[in-house]
C-alpha cells in the first residue's frame, strides 16, 4: 500500500510542478527581460575554414553556438537563420549549410542554451519554448537585416511563436517537419506511444525526453530511415536531452496559431515522419495559407536522409519564386 501512495504523491508532485512552471512561462512576461545570462563574456571557442566555394566560422559566443557558412560569391543579400528541434544542435544541418552556400545564401545556425555547444544557463527540464524564443529573438537581432527563418520540428514551432509574438515581419519561413500548427501533444503523443511506449512510460516516469532517443537503435527508429546519411551511433552520439515543458506549451489553452501571416511559408513534411502527422501538417498549411511540401520516402531529420540533395534543392527552388533579394 504504500507504494501507491508513493506513486500517487509522485504523479501529484510532478502534475503541480507542470501547471505551475506552465503558468509562469508567459511569452510576454519572458520577453521583457535578457535571458542570455553569459552576455558580455566574449569569445570561448573560434575556428574558422576556407572552403573552394564558402567560408565557415564556427565559434561560441556569449555561451551561444554558431556556425556560419558565408557565400564567396553571394547571390542573395537576405541570410538563412536555421534553428534545429530537440535533442539537436546546430551541428544537424551541416548537410543543407554547405548546398545553401554553394548556392550564393549565406546560412547561420545557432545552438540553444544546453544544446551543441552552446553553454546550459538553466537547467534543461525548467527550459520553456517561451524562454528559448528569447534567445531566437536575439539571433534575429544581431542579424544586419531579417532573414528567412527556417525551423526544424521544435524549431518550427519557434518559428510559429516568433512570427506571432515578435513579428510577422520575415522575407519568408521554412518549417521542416515542424511541430503542427494547433496542438502538437494531441498530434504527436500518439505516434510517439504507439512506436516506443516504454520511451513514453519513461519519460513520464523520469520526467525526461531523452528516454525517446535513450539508444542509437532508438534514436534512429524516431528520427531517420534506412539510408541516412548519418548512422544510428553518430547520430546518438550527438544528441542532448532536452525539456518535457516544451511539449505541453505548443497546444491550448497556451498556445493558438496566429491567423492571417503575412510572411511567406513553405512547411515540408516527411512521408515517414514518426513524430508529426502528414495530417496535421496539411491543417497546418491550410490554417497558415502556406505552401506543402510532402517529401517521400524519409524521416523526420529531412536535413539527413538519402533525399536531403533534393529536398533542398526544391526549397531553393520555393525561395526563389518568392523574389526575395
């Protein structure tokens, strides 16, 4: 007996801490302050390259990671800000950095607080999607100009939030297997349940997300297909733990999607994706007025499978109908 009254406690301990840590984690209220708390404390890590067709510069500044692919012959003036999902870092889109750059586009990726190499500042299960758009919000600013913003799943929801909290104001937007528009919980539980129910029992149980991606095996089944271009071990080996908030903020009553975006969008979505349904995305494309672009035969991490060439190569393709300069 008095392990189900352990058990009970522990559910209406671990219930309070959510509600409570989802009523303080208001947009508004998280915005008005500077989260980034390593400000001012320079440059930890630097290295540069110099490639036949781009430079890199891959450093760690104010705790934030970044790594930036500049075009030596730069066709577009407006640069491409990619933000990677959880788990990730902005190590994943090594693969589309180097076509963009090839192409004329220069590309920056960043690594949120505790993710890549960028430095914790709060610990990971207290982190919020509210808390990680301030630091979206400053990579926007730090930019000479607005960039198009491209999103992967976590970081396409942060692409919703920032388009509706910071600005509908971008040349356009990129959502790549993106959290849907309405309610990502009621979307995504399901498929996550159904492939790994023990991921999902210990998640709930440890209050931690990294139980989805515990195992290269794992991570793999949740994240690619067969033909990647990353292997299952590669692809652990670089993975972080991230936040459980986070899922329980991109639905109501938290959240609703803007309506009436001015900013151009194109959301691709993959037709293996074992975390967003290719349901919701297309009510998310009809919500948003956006464009859908289903891409067979891959998983979700678009940006590492066999057809990541391609896929690519379609949303340069968008970019430039788009016009923008």
């Amino acid at each position: 007996m008095i392990f189900l009254y352990l058990f009970i406690a522990y559910w209406v301990v671990l219930l309070t801490f959510i509600i409570v840590n989802l009523v303080k984690a208001n947009p508004q209220r998280t915005l008005a302050k500077d989260q980034n708390k390593l400000r001012g404390t320079g440059i930890s890590f630097e290295e540069k390259s110099d490639t036949e067709h781009y430079f890199i510069l891959h450093a760690v500044e104010d705790g934030i990671e970044r790594i930036t692919y500049t075009p030596k012959i730069r066709k577009h003036e407006a640069p491409i800000l990619m933000l990677h999902g959880m788990w990730h870092g902005a190590w994943c889109w090594e693969p589309w950095q180097k076509y963009f750059a090839e192409n004329g586009w220069e590309v920056i990726t960043f690594s949120l607080p505790g993710h890549g190499k960028s430095t914790k500042q709060r610990t990971i299960f207290l982190c919020t999607l509210d808390y990680y758009l301030a630091f979206l919000r400053d990579e926007v600013a730090r930019l000479p100009q607005k960039p198009i913003l491209m999103g992967h799943s976590m970081g396409g929801a942060l692409t919703q939030w920032y388009l509706k909290y910071l600005g509908d104001d971008l040349p356009a937007a990129v959502l790549v297997a993106p959290w849907v528009a309405k309610n990502s919980y009621a979307d995504g539980a399901p498929l996550l349940i159904k492939l790994d129910p023990i991921g999902a029992l210990l998640t709930f149980i440890r209050w931690n997300t990294s139980s989805y991606v515990r195992s290269p095996k794992r991570a793999a089944l949740l994240l690619t297909t067969e033909g990647a271009l990353v292997t299952p071990e590669d692809l652990h080996a670089q993975l972080t733990n991230e936040s459980a908030l986070v899922t329980f903020q991109h639905m109501p009553p938290l959240w609703y999607p803007p309506k009436g975006l001015h900013t151009s969008m194109l959301i691709l979505a993959a037709e293996k994706d074992a975390v967003v349904s290719l349901k919701g995305l297309k009510a998310s494309a009809e919500h948003y007025g956006a464009e859908l672009l289903p891409i067979s035969n891959s998983g979700h991490n678009l940006m590492m499978e066999a057809t990541a060439p391609e896929t690519v190569k379609k949303i340069d393709n968008w970019l430039k109908k788009q016009e923008i300069i």
